[in-house]
C-alpha cells in the first residue's frame, strides 16, 4: 500500500481539481485507495456525502433562482436552488449545478423535488394501477405487494427529481450531485422548489 510520502504532488492535485477537497484529505484518501485515483475519487464522494447528511439540517436562506427556455420556445424552467451563504452562491460549481437543474427538468418533467412532495392522492392512483396490473398473476400477496412496492420505487426514480438520474451521467443522480455541491462548498446545499412551463399545458 503506498504511503503518505510515495503519493506523487501531482496525483494529490488532480485528486483536488476533480473532487474540490482539501489537500489532506485527498492524501488521506489516496493512501486508503493504495494511489487509485478512481477509488480516491469514490471515497471522497462518500466521505463527503455523509458530511453533506449532517449539514442538512442547518438554514439555507441564501442561493439563486435559475430560469431556462428550451431553443424552441416551448418549454421553460424556474428553480430555486439554496445554501446558506452568498459567497457559495457565487461559485461556479453552485451556478453549474442550477443550469444542471433547470435542463434536468425542462427534459425529464418531474413532479416533485422529493418524493415525499408528491401529492398521496397521485400516489395512491398509481398503487391503483399497479394493484390492477398484478391481481390477474397467479402469485401470494405478499409477492404482488413486493411487486407494487418496485413499481412504486420505479415511479419515484422517474418523477421525484432528486431521485432522477442526471440526463447527462446516468451513473449519478440529482440527489447525488447535490451532495456533491454541499461537499465542496461545505455548506448546506438544497432544491426548494421548481416550476416548470410547457406551451398549450395545464
């Protein structure tokens, strides 16, 4: 395993640019993944989204609104993005992330930020269906609820913004990135709220 000292300067400062993280924690993190920079990069990343848990709770009163219309005209996004600084604000990777979100939307029309905004009369409609879909399987019902509960979490993952992959790296989602944002800016990162406008729509 190699050790604080055999971890080149330059591997320490690609570490850096690519996660945001301090110096020593990018040695720390180097020396734990043995010099592998992609599992330096993965450490960091957990490290960094269980100390953007903690920060959850704390006021996020500072931010900004970003607004997108899609080249055509017909579709246009507002979202409020918040954290607990204007400097944060500020930041390129806080500005990145809001034009993120604003595209993610205009794109993949989610319902909610969470899935715990979603409306229980939505919600219970689509246990409706799901019911509907498996009552005709020859299966115990307590393998039909497992399979409602998938659908459920399936339905979730596509109109819960939070829990949507992002349209341009599938291998995160929005949730993830947010974390992401709170990790390297240190302070607590959260999407308030989000309107989204289709021309002709309700």
């Amino acid at each position: 395993m190699a050790t604080v000292k055999e971890i080149p300067a330059k591997l320490v400062a690609e570490l850096r640019a690519r996660t945001g993280a301090g110096m020593m924690d990018c040695k720390k993190a180097l020396e734990e993944a043995g010099g592998d920079i992609e599992k330096a990069v993965d450490l960091l990343r957990k490290k960094g989204a269980a100390k953007a848990d903690k920060r959850a709770g704390r006021e996020a009163s500072q931010g900004l609104i970003a607004a997108y219309v899609h080249h055509n005209g017909k579709v246009g996004v507002l979202v409020e993005l918040n954290c607990e600084t204007d400097f944060v604000a500020n930041t390129e990777e806080f500005k990145q992330l809001a034009k993120d979100l604003t595209h993610q939307i205009a794109s993949t029309a989610p319902i909610a930020v969470r899935r715990e905004d979603i409306p229980a009369d939505v919600i219970a409609k689509e246990q409706e269906i799901y019911r509907a879909q498996v009552a005709e399987q020859k299966k115990p019902d307590h393998v039909k609820e497992k399979i409602v509960e998938g659908q459920l979490n399936s339905f979730y993952e596509e109109r819960a913004l939070l829990e949507q992959k992002f349209v341009r790296d599938g291998s995160k989602t929005i949730g993830d990135m947010v974390k992401e944002v709170a990790a390297k800016t240190g302070e607590n990162v959260r999407v308030r709220r989000f309107v989204r406008f289709q021309l002709g729509g309700a």
